[in-house]
C-alpha cells in the first residue's frame, strides 16, 4: 500500500486519496536531476496557543473547513505538476500481538492520466527486478483504468467522488455527520494555525458505509490560518467496522492514525508523514496490523520541457509521537 491511499482515513473534509499509478507517463522516463531533499523535521515543541494570537477572534469553523475542502479541490491542479518519494516501513503483528515482520517499501508517487498513483520501486532497500516491474506496471495500469472508469460512472449517476472515483466526502456533509468544537489558534512550525476536534454523532443517519466510518470516527484537525489548508489530522475509530464480514472491510476499534502536511515550493501542501496504530483493511487501498509509517520526501516538479527541477518545503512537520 501507499502513503497516499491511508490519507484517505484523514479527518472528514479532506479528499486526498493517492493509489498506485500508470507506468505510461512520459515523464517517467526522464532520468531526475540530482535530488534536493528537504532537510531533515525539525522536532518542535507542543503547539502552545499564542497570548496575541488567542485575543484575534477565531473564524467560523464550518466556513473554515469548507474553504479546506475548495482549496484541497483547487491544489489538484498544482500537484499533477509534482512528484515525490513515499517510505513506507511497516511492522506486521502475529495474533498474540508480537511483532512478526517488518517491511519497507518506497514508492514514486505522482499523477498520471489524471490519476494520482504510486509507483513501486523498492522493496525492503532492494530495486524491483525486470519482472517484478513488468507486474508492477501492468498493476498500475489496471488500477489506474478502474480509477477512471468509477469516475465516469459517478459522473454520470450525478455523484460526487474524488480523482479516484471513489465517494467524496465534502465538509458540508462532514458536518451533518458530526462535528467540529473547542476551536484554538496555535502556533505550528512558525505559522498560525486553527485546532479544532471532531466527533461523530451516533445519531446521524448515514447514506452509505463510508459514512458510518467517518460518524464512528474521533480526531483533532489542524488548519493553516493563513492558506486554509489541512496541515495535520490525528484521529481514531470508536467502534469495530467491518463490511462484507470484514471482507470487504475491517477496521478494529481504537485503531489510530496521524498526518501531516508540508508546504512545498511556496505553493502547495503535499503529504508530509502518516502514521497508524492497529488494524484496518480495505481492499486494497488500506492494510496494516500492527504498526505503519510513510515519510514523503525529495518534492520535485515537472516542466513542460518534461524536465524535472528540485523544489523547496518550506513548513517541516512536527515529529509525531511514538
């Protein structure tokens, strides 16, 4: 699985679901120009609320976070225009809770043929053989040809969905199904930022499974003042979730997630970091027991001469508690 595929568990009013892309992109061929990594999270203190900060009233929650979901929608168009390393390192646990596996895999995530996707390129340090990436490129292309096909069915039954083709959850929506107290302005990474937490209402009526999980979900979000961006999401699922008998999808109660966004180039959040604690599976775009961390890096953009250019992150995000 790929980092961008778990973000898809963040907090409601944030659609920024990634899945492994198709090999067919021209740019895939260009060899990149030496990376520039972003240097390295600098670990901060605990956001404290700011003396000044905190006597400036705070803006409404729910205009808030409806300029999240229109800037999120709007960034899409500036990220087709990057791409980006994702370490994934995963800690498998056995059924008496010992750590049974850990395994690392590094994907190449950018968007192709209007899809966002990740591509495979290392497994436990080691580059893929031919075969493997043979396989990896046929699995992106199917992938990617599904994600394209679920959108034009949600097109035409008049449904919103992401660039995945997947239900979209808009924050008008989030709202109704829960909602968003205690708002505070902190100071994260040097820049202002609105807290606010989240909690479902058991009570909403829901219209699909989906909706269940996000009205059983509880978590504290993070939005930058300023650019009205998603910067940091933490929540946790309060009851066990299943689908299909677990089948289709399983999540355990008090499975927990974290992420993190960085402001790359002076002009768009990219992922930054995910964290999850637990068990959950869905299909094939989320699975993990146990432990699992993704870590982007090396943010570069493509040009229309197809030549690719370092860039720079100026917000590092905050180490997150092990």
């Amino acid at each position: 699985m790929g980092l961008s595929e778990a973000i898809a568990l963040t907090l409601p009013g944030q659609a920024n679901t990634v899945a492994p892309p198709s090999a067919q992109e021209p740019a895939q061929s260009v060899a990149p120009s030496a990376p520039i990594t972003p240097s390295a999270p600098t670990t901060s203190a605990p956001a404290k609320e700011d003396g000044k900060a905190a006597e400036r009233s705070l803006p409404d929650i729910a205009a808030l976070m409806n300029d999240v979901e229109t800037n999120q929608r709007a960034a899409e168009a500036i990220e087709k225009d990057y791409l980006y390393r994702s370490l994934v390192t995963e800690q498998r646990l056995d059924s008496r809770g010992g750590l049974k596996k850990t395994e690392t895999m590094e994907y190449e995530v950018f968007w192709a043929n209007g899809v966002p996707v990740g591509r495979l390129v290392k497994k436990d340090g080691r580059e893929l053989s031919p075969d493997e990436q043979k396989k990896e490129n046929e699995r992106i292309d199917k992938d990617s040809e599904k994600a394209k096909e679920r959108r034009q069915k949600a097109d035409k039954e008049g449904k919103e969905s992401d660039a995945r083709g997947h239900d979209l959850m808009t924050a008008s929506r989030a709202l109704e199904l829960g909602s968003f107290t205690n708002p505070r302005r902190v100071q994260l990474n040097g820049r202002d930022t609105i807290v606010a937490d989240y909690a479902g209402d058991p009570k909403a009526k829901t219209r699909n499974r989906f909706e269940e999980v996000v009205r059983d979900m509880m978590g504290t979000v993070w939005v930058d003042e300023q650019d009205h961006v998603l910067v940091k999401a933490e929540g946790h699922f309060v009851n066990n979730f299943k689908i299909g008998g677990g089948l289709v999808a399983n999540i355990q109660k008090g499975t927990n997630f974290s992420m993190e966004q960085r402001k790359v180039n002076g002009e768009v959040w990219l992922p930054a970091r995910f964290e999850g604690q637990g068990s959950a599976r869905a299909l094939l775009f989320l699975g993990f027991n146990g432990h699992i961390e993704a870590v982007e890096s090396d943010y570069r953009k493509f040009k229309a001469t197809s030549t690719i250019v370092p860039v720079e992150s100026s917000v590092e995000p905050e180490a997150i508690p092990k």
